[in-house]
C-alpha cells in the first residue's frame, strides 16, 4: 500500500482568489486507487462561477463536484476533469492512464470504481473533454431529436459545440451552431456543422439547444424554434435571475421547455445506464480528431492561480484550458 505522500491542488480562496495548497495523503485504504495526474481542465462556465462566489446558498450541496474539497463560497477545492496514470491499488488498475471527476490536484487518492480506463486510442489530453461530453450525451437523450430534424444549438462554448456534434451524427439532422462571437464558425466548420449570428440564425429549428448562459442567448432560442419546437435550456446561471420570454406567441406556437443537468441520467435512459456507464460512453466518444479544436494549448498547473483570470474573464476566446501536470 502507498504510504503518506505530499500532493499540491488548487483552490478557490476569495472572489477571482485562487491559490495552490499542499496536500498530505494518507497511506492508500483498501479498495482505493493513488492517480498521479497527467492533465486536467478548466471547466469555464462552471469554474467562473465559482471563482466568483456566485453559488446560491439554496444549491450549495447540489453543486458539490464529486471529491471536491472545502465548501461553499470559499475556500473550496473544485473541478471534474482529470487524467492520470495509477500508481497504487488493484493490479489490474496500476499503470494505466484513467479520467476520473477530481479537482486540479497533483496526486490524490479515489475509490478504485471511480478511475474509468481510457482506451488506448484515445490521446490523454483529449480525453479532459469527457466531462462536458457527459454533459451533452444526456442532453441529447434529453431532447432525443429525430432522424431529418433541424436542431439550433445557441451558445458555442464546449458543451454547446459538443452536442452539436453528437446531434450531427444523426442521420439526416441539419444542425446549426449560433453564437455572436464570429470566430466559433471555426469550430462549426470543424465539427460539420453550419454557423450563424443570432440576427441570421435559421428560424425554423425543431429542437434549440441553449447553453450560452445569457438572456438575449434565451430569448434567440425561443425566437428561433419552429411552431410546437423544444428548447432544451442547459445553462446555469449561478446566483443571477434571467428574464424568460413567455409573453408575445409563446402560448399560440406551443413551444416547450425542457431542463436538462448532467446529475442524474436522462429518463429515458435511466434504466439502461448506470451514471458510470454513462461517463464510459462519453470518454469514447472523445475519440473524434476534430475535437481537439475545443482545447486551448496546455498551461502548466503551478501557473494556475495567476493565469485564471485570463482565462475565466468574459471574452477570453478559451473554450477549454487544458492544464499539464508534466
């Protein structure tokens, strides 16, 4: 069994505070994995709200990460992507490369059934991707659009882009990918998809998917739907109130809301995927080539607390900040 050894993690100490703490592990307990980490992401959306101390008091146990440290609003240790390779536990675990829902943290110790086997043909770095691809699996089984439908997704951030993604791979579905920064077109073009400015957005959309976490991003996924069309509403908004458009022709076009939130599987898929399962088909389904365009290049952990300012403000152009731990 590992024995005691010191580890280094990130975590959230004020308001746009972060700072790198030492860790020590206790000696490994039985039934557990020791995963030295290779990489991890930074979870924008997610993080920025929590950088900034913006979980409402009424979801602070709901929005605990899983082996996530402290608690809320500060000091708190949290993220949910994260590679690594096993260095103690089960022999059949040791040495191989696992993603598990662990904060940015160095070294850190997890029950064996949470470290999830990475296939070998998936790359380590584009495997951080499987967390928010969880995200947008079960968003699709949410909605589950049908073959030749037309499916908007408003807001081209990394779970926006992924479930356009696995929208696209339905046959016959035209998706379009909306967004008002001009420079996601690229990644639109990367994963097959058509792109449009919310003001040329097709109108005629069965299914509109929102994930950009703003209310004129809302109001385009209501203006944006077909008659009786359904909009699937995946952000979270923290502490802040968003107006939603339930006036004007809403009633008369008998459009439909629909929540959708990775924390439990979608209903229709309850009886057939266990949570783990689930995590087990996002991670193969990072093994697309087109999706390293969602990574921005590695920053190394230690730099951490002084870049994430950068990379979590409004505008930073990062969809998903890969971290090294190299």
């Amino acid at each position: 069994m590992a024995g005691d050894e010191l580890a280094e993690a990130l975590w959230y100490v004020g308001p746009g505070r972060a700072e790198i703490r030492p860790e020590r592990l206790k000696p490994l307990a039985d039934g557990k994995v020791r995963v030295r980490a290779l990489y991890s992401a930074v979870s924008r959306g997610t993080e920025a709200l929590i950088a900034a101390g913006r979980v409402p008091a009424s979801e602070y146990q709901r929005m605990r990460a899983p082996f996530m440290g402290g608690s809320f609003p500060f000091p708190v240790k949290y993220g949910y992507s994260a590679i690594g390779v096993v260095e103690a536990g089960p022999p059949t675990l040791i040495g191989r490369n696992v993603f598990t829902l662990h904060p940015h943290q160095t070294l850190f110790d997890l029950p064996a059934e949470a470290a999830l086997p990475i296939p070998a043909e998936i790359p380590l770095p584009r495997a951080v991707l499987a967390a928010n691809m969880e995200t947008a699996l079960n968003a699709t089984w949410d909605a589950a659009p049908g073959p030749s439908g037309r499916v908007a997704v408003v807001g081209a951030g990394v779970v926006g882009a992924l479930v356009g993604f696995l929208c696209a791979r339905i046959e016959g579905v035209q998706v379009t990918l909306v967004d008002t920064d001009p420079s996601r077109e690229v990644i639109a073009w990367a994963f097959g998809l058509d792109f449009a400015r919310p003001d040329d957005a097709p109108t005629n959309c069965d299914f509109v998917f929102h994930t950009s976490a703003t209310a004129a991003g809302l109001a385009t996924a209501f203006n944006i739907a077909d008659d009786e069309g359904t909009i699937v509403e995946l952000s979270w908004y923290g502490s802040g109130n968003v107006s939603v458009p339930l006036g004007g022709a809403f009633h008369s076009r008998r459009l439909k809301i629909l929540s959708s939130q990775v924390g439990k599987v979608a209903p229709s898929h309850r009886a057939a995927f266990t949570h783990r399962e689930r995590l087990e088909a996002a991670i193969k389904l990072t093994a697309h080539p087109h999706l390293d365009a969602l990574l921005a290049p590695a920053i190394a952990f230690h730099d951490l607390p002084e870049r994430l300012g950068d990379i979590l403000k409004p505008g930073s152009g990062v969809l998903c900040q890969l971290v090294s731990y190299s």
